[in-house]
C-alpha cells in the first residue's frame, strides 16, 4: 500500500499540462482515496498544475 504522504508528495510535484494527463492522475489519485487517512481537496490553479490540500484536522 502506498503510504499517503508519499502520494501526496508526488502528486504536488507533477506540473499538469494537459487535460487527458490531469484526468488520469485525478483517476489515479481518487483510485487511492479509500486508502487515506484525511480529506482532501483537488484544485486546479491557473498555471494547470493541480495541488493537493490537506484538511491539517484529519492528519495523523
């Protein structure tokens, strides 16, 4: 099992540029969402990148 940190860290780092890209790692990322420990919230920014947040209450 990935560790959530770990996913969250790669998923801060990737730069989206396209579309079909964002949607597959939004996929992805909601394929790992039973997994986690915390909520989270996708946002897509005006550079295309996409950033994940943590709500800080749910971290363990």
């Amino acid at each position: 099992m990935i560790e959530e940190k770990k996913l969250l860290a790669l998923f801060y780092r990737v730069g989206l540029q396209e579309t079909r890209k964002m949607m597959f790692f939004y996929e992805v990322f909601e394929n790992f969402k039973s997994i986690f420990t915390c909520m989270y919230h996708i946002l897509l920014v005006h550079d295309e990148r996409v950033w994940i947040t943590v709500d800080q209450e749910h971290l363990l």
